[in-house]
C-alpha cells in the first residue's frame, strides 16, 4: 500500500478526521495486506479522494488501467450511480480473480467490465469503436513505461471536462533524487515533464500518498 510522504502523526490525524472506509474496502484493503504485491495496492484515503472526484465530476463511465486486487475499483464503483459503468483493463487473471469476488460481494460486479489483456489493446479497441471524448474520468496505476501510451490513449477517450488520475507520480520521492536513475523513476521523470508543458490539459500533482497526478482535459 502507498505510504504518505506527512509525518505520521500529522498523517494519522488526518485520517481520523476523515477517513470513511466502508466494511467491504477494509475487508479487502486487510486481504490483500497479507499479498507479497501488497505495495501495488492504493491507500485508502487515495480511494476515498477518488470517490470525492468522480461524485464531484458527476461521472458515469469510467477506465481503470491497472486493477490488481480490485481496491481503486470498487472505490470508484461504489460512487458510480446506479447506471454506472467502469472498463477495467489488466493482464492478471491471478490477481483480478480476487477483485471479482469483492466486486460480487459489494454488489457492484454489474458496474465493472473487466477486459484481460494489454490495456492498450484495449483503449484502441475502445478508439476504434468511436468511443472518443465518451469517458468522464480514468484511473491510470500500471507499468511506468506505459504511462505515456496509457495517457496519450485516455486523454482521447476522455470528454473535456473529464479528469484524469494518475498514481505513483512521487516514486516514494525518487524522482526529486537525480542519482537515482532505477528505470520506473527515469519513466516517471519524463512522463512528469511531458505533462508540465501540454497544453491539452489543466494539472496538479497533488501530494497524497505517493502521488496523484490529475489531469482535467480541456
């Protein structure tokens, strides 16, 4: 799970003040805290912040690349009315396998459509259908090569208006240390500039857990 960069006691006043993690996400958040990919997982508050934005943006169809376990997911789906939908792309059948049954057990399998396979398969498969400008929110949290093939395919098919998140932006705070040159953190460096300087989108890197790019199409 994705530690915050606060200091801990700072951070866990924050959470006591607003922190609303319903049973079925810390059943879920607990099970998957004993994976030996637990680190993969989001934290609960970026789900919670999640939930905050796709109510705010009054959002109704949604992409997720990168599923895991299922948390982001069923965050995002729990604030989905009704009529909600949310393509899920991952490459896992191990690790959605758990995502599947939580999804059932909350109720929300219906919301999600699940798609194996490479996400940009996916996303182009979505293109070619004509689904442009379709989507109101997505949730990018996979491979950090492909966060710019991943993005350049989301802002399509995002509306304007539309907001795009992006996890892992922070690198644990690697990408501020310029001997550090491990290949996910060199990947997210220059992802980082790219968006600094496109004027497609309106952005912040807001500073939770490790990072939350959001990238409002405009």
């Amino acid at each position: 799970m994705d530690k915050s960069f606060l200091e801990e006691r700072l951070h866990d006043y924050i959470l006591s003040v607003t922190w609303r993690e319903p049973p079925i996400l810390a059943k879920l958040r607990e099970e998957t805290a004993g994976h030996p990919r637990a680190v993969m997982q989001i934290s609960p508050d970026q789900g919670q912040f999640m939930q905050l934005l796709v109510t705010a943006i009054g959002a109704r169809l949604t992409l997720e690349i990168g599923v895991f376990t299922g948390y982001s997911s069923l965050a995002v789906a729990l604030a989905l009315p009704v009529n909600g939908k949310i393509i899920a792309c991952d490459i896992s059948e191990e690790f959605t396998a758990v995502a599947r049954r939580y999804w059932a057990e909350a109720g929300v399998g219906g919301k999600i459509d699940l798609r194996l396979g490479p996400a940009t398969a996916t996303l182009d498969a979505l293109l070619a259908e004509g689904r442009h400008d379709s989507f109101d929110f997505a949730f990018i949290d996979a491979d950090k090569a492909g966060y710019p093939d991943y993005f350049e395919r989301c802002l399509k098919l995002v509306r304007p208006g539309g907001l795009i998140a992006i996890d892992n932006t922070l690198q644990r705070g690697k990408v501020a240390d310029p001997s550090n040159q491990e290949g996910d953190t060199i990947a997210i460096r220059g992802f980082n500039r790219s968006l600094h300087h496109d004027e497609r989108i309106l952005l912040s890197l807001v500073p939770m857990a490790d990072g939350i790019t959001l990238a409002l199409k405009k």
